[in-house]
C-alpha cells in the first residue's frame, strides 16, 4: 500500500501516523494503565525519547515497507490524540492498540477496531486476523470478544507487568463477513 488512508468514525478520526506525532504519544503512552499488558519489549520506565526513537526508528520503517499500518486515534469534535491502533503483517500478532487512561471504558477503541478490521479484511484482502493479549487484559478480551473473535491458543508470555499466560485470539475473514452481514 502506498497510501494509508484517514478514517471517521461517528466520534473519532483515526489518521496515518507521522514523526510529528511523537510528541502526543510521548505525553499519552507513559503511563501504567497503558503500558502494563504491552510487550515486554516497550522500555519501562519509558524514557524522554521512547516515542520519538520507536516512531522514526521502528513504526515509519515497517509502514514504509509495507509490514505495519500505524494510526493514532483522534477526537472527532476536537482532534485531540487519544491513543493509537496498529496493524501487523506478523503471524499471531496482526492488530494491537493502546488507548489514554482518561478515554479508557468508553466504547472508543472498540469504534477504532470496527474501521481497523474492516480495512485488514476488505483492502488488505487478509484472511485471518490474530491478536496476542495478556490472560489479565479484560478490557482487550471484551473487545475481541463483541468483535466474535475465538480464543485459539495460550502461551507463556512477557509483559511489561511481568509474566503471565498470553492469549492468541482469531477471526477468519468469512466469520467477520457474517458478523458484518455481508
């Protein structure tokens, strides 16, 4: 793809990632809420320039070479950046996001997933779509859940939390397309 396209939802727009959307990550992300269920690999304490060095070393890199699809999630009313979603060419991780404390519970990632899955089933044209969550993410599992994904597989796994059991949830194409009514 060479284009990553703007999506509206009814509340939110959820626009192509860019470096200059670092600085909103950095004051976003850092904080327990978010980060505790996120790979072992996301630095903790996350230092004054982890946004920056993972956006221009890592996120822009993968979209440029066509394995990740970056947006950050934006308030439609105001445009405010609330958090981000992310898509993977990767097998057992092919969708991962993180959402602002102060927007947590509210239905909005749910609302960004809906587009997000859309966009890997229709225009990616992927078949399957997996998603790793820790054992103890309840919010995620919720979603995974109202979206008609299966759990299919759990795994030791590494948290920034620590260790515990790492869920693998999937949806097939056909079964999307049956929850969608198409």
């Amino acid at each position: 793809m060479d284009c990553i396209p703007t999506f509206t939802t009814e509340r939110l727009i959820l626009t192509p990632l860019q470096l200059e959307d670092a600085a909103d990550i950095q004051q976003l992300f850092p904080h327990w809420e978010v980060v505790r269920y996120l790979n072992h690999l996301v630095p903790w304490p996350y230092p004054a320039d982890g946004a920056l060095t993972h956006v221009r070393e890592r996120s822009l890199p993968a979209i440029a070479k066509g394995t990740e699809w970056h947006w950050m999630v934006r308030l439609k009313a105001s445009g405010q950046s609330i958090g981000s979603i992310s898509l993977y060419d990767t097998p057992g991780n092919n969708r991962g996001f993180w959402l602002a404390p102060a927007w947590q519970g509210l239905g909005y990632m749910s609302e960004a997933c809906e587009v997000i899955n859309r966009y890997w089933f229709e225009t990616l044209e992927r078949p399957l779509m997996q998603v790793p969550k820790a054992l103890d993410n309840q919010a995620s599992r919720r979603i995974s859940e109202r979206e008609g994904m299966r759990l299919v597989e759990v795994q030791k796994g590494r948290f920034v939390c620590g260790e515990m059991d790492k869920q693998i949830w999937e949806l097939r194409r056909e079964q999307w397309q049956a929850n969608q009514g198409v």
